[in-house]
C-alpha cells in the first residue's frame, strides 16, 4: 500500500478538536472523530480501496476517554510505522480561563468530570495526562486567543498540498437567467443585461453561449470584453484576501435575461481566467436549458 497522509488530531477537551477535523474535511480529507486509538491502523488501511482514492488524506480525531488512551496510541503509532507511515500529529491547547469560559457557554461537562471531580480538577488532570502527548506532536496550536478563521488559516498553512499549485479556496461559477431567480447561494452576483441580447439576433437565438459565434458576438461588444477583464481583475484581487481570511468557498453568479447566451459566455470566459490562475473552479450553467 503506498503512503497515506494521516493526521491524528487530538489535545485538550474544548480547544477546538472538532472544528479542526471540519477544516481537514473541507480540505478534502476522510475524517472520523472519536475513534479508538486502536482501530487506527485499520482505518488508515481502508484508505488503500479504490472507492476512497478521492481523499487527499485520513484525520482521526482521538481524545482521553479511553482510560489506557496513552498506551493505545503509542500501540497504534508503532503499528503504522510499520507498514510505513508516519502521522502528523497535531496537538490542540488552550488556556484554562477560555476552557472554562468555553464549557460555561455550551453548558457541556468534561469528559473527566464526575462526582468529586468538578471543571477545574478535570481540566488539570487531562492535561496533565497528555502532557506525553504534546510533547510528541508535530504542531501545537493553542486556540486561547483564536477565532475559527485563525484556526483554518493554521491548518490550511501546514496541510495544505504543497505539490499541487492548486488554492485552498474553491471558487463556484453559476450562469443563470435572472427571470428564474437569482442563485441564493451566491457571494457574488454580476448583472450583465447591459450588454446587446444575441437573443434578439435570429441566426443565434437557437444557440447558447458556449457556441463560438454567440461568445463573439457577445465579447465584440464595446464594454463586454473591457468587463470581463475588471471582473478578473477584481476576482484575482479579492480571492487571495478571501482564502488569507479562511474562507474555503465562494459561490460567483453572473446572470442574464434567460440564462443562455450572456451569461454563459461570460461565466465560460471567467472560468478559464481562474483556472489558468491555479483556482479549483467549478461551472454550472444553471438555466442554460430554460433561457
């Protein structure tokens, strides 16, 4: 089996374990949370099928309510390392203040907490408990003072796929017609009906915007190609500021009329803008068919 990319995410109870498997996730990673540390191997091997060769990677949330945690984790390290794989392990830390302030918020109990053990004793005792741990781990992150942005940042920045040239952020491109609504789903959304409709032109009427002569008709209007170059621009320009802030989605909806000719020509133009410039793009046509 060639190597798999394996995070183990584990730390403290309430530092942010959870919302880091989300970001590994959205990066395109298998994830499961709350696993026994034994089962480890086994999972990491199911990467090996055919039907998970999409994944990027495997991220396995572990955490100290299994009582022989420690011992489990050091047998299932060992395990891996035997079949040649070498996890990252990401440590996750914060500050008793902010935890307690945290559990105060959810109303949740601590793993540890029981009759005779109340918030503060459980979170010195989990940490003194995983004080091996950390000490172990490729990354430690300590979310006292983080937001979920931050978080993703941290992560994206270390995990990202350094081999590929391709963005952390995913950029969605929708044509539609605005007479069938605009996409509720849009962050963005551009109004080209100033331009002339090949609707109304009657050798392109039955065409669409992917065809060569209706994207000619459209882009030898005036301001049409002088549009298409500023909206890149501003995309080029305010994507990067996106994905600094963690976003890892954005949803950009350019519409006309119907949907069929303006649009499509337009969102086909953009889209290989944002290819060329290493975006991972997706393009629907959404009312190509209705227009």
């Amino acid at each position: 089996m060639p190597p798999v990319a394996v995070c183990i995410v584990t730390g403290l109870s309430g530092a942010g374990k959870s919302t880091a498997l989300k970001v590994f996730e959205d990066m395109g990673h298998f994830v499961v949370d709350g696993l026994p540390a034994s089962l480890a191997p086994e999972m990491v091997a199911m990467m090996s099928r055919p039907s998970m060769s999409h994944f990027k990677g495997i991220a396995l949330g572990m955490d100290l309510r299994q009582s022989n945690f420690l011992d489990e984790i050091n047998e299932a390290l060992s395990d891996l390392a035997a079949i040649n794989i070498r996890p990252m392990l990401l440590f996750m830390e914060c500050d008793a203040q902010e935890l307690i302030r945290r559990y105060a918020t959810t109303r949740r109990p601590h793993p540890l907490e029981r009759e005779g053990m109340g918030l503060e004793a459980s979170l010195l005792s989990e940490r003194n408990s995983l004080s091996p741990l950390r000490e172990m781990a490729d990354l430690v992150i300590d979310t006292s003072r983080f937001s979920i942005h931050d978080l993703r940042r941290a992560i994206q920045k270390r995990w990202s796929d350094s081999k590929s040239k391709l963005r952390a952020i995913r950029v969605n491109v929708i044509s539609f017609g605005f007479k069938y609504g605009v996409p509720r789903e849009a962050d963005f959304v551009f109004d080209l009906r100033f331009l002339t409709n090949p609707y109304f032109v009657k050798e392109l009427r039955p065409m669409c915007g992917k065809d060569k002569e209706v994207a000619q008709y459209v882009f030898e209007q005036p301001h049409a190609r002088e549009f298409c170059v500023k909206l890149i621009d501003l995309l080029l320009f305010i994507l990067p500021l996106m994905e600094t802030e963690g976003r890892y989605r954005v949803t950009i909806a350019v519409g006309c009329t119907g949907g069929r000719h303006r649009s499509v020509a337009m969102a086909e133009e953009v889209t290989q803008a944002l290819r060329q410039a290493d975006y991972p793009v997706t393009l629907e046509h959404r009312h190509l068919e209705l227009g």
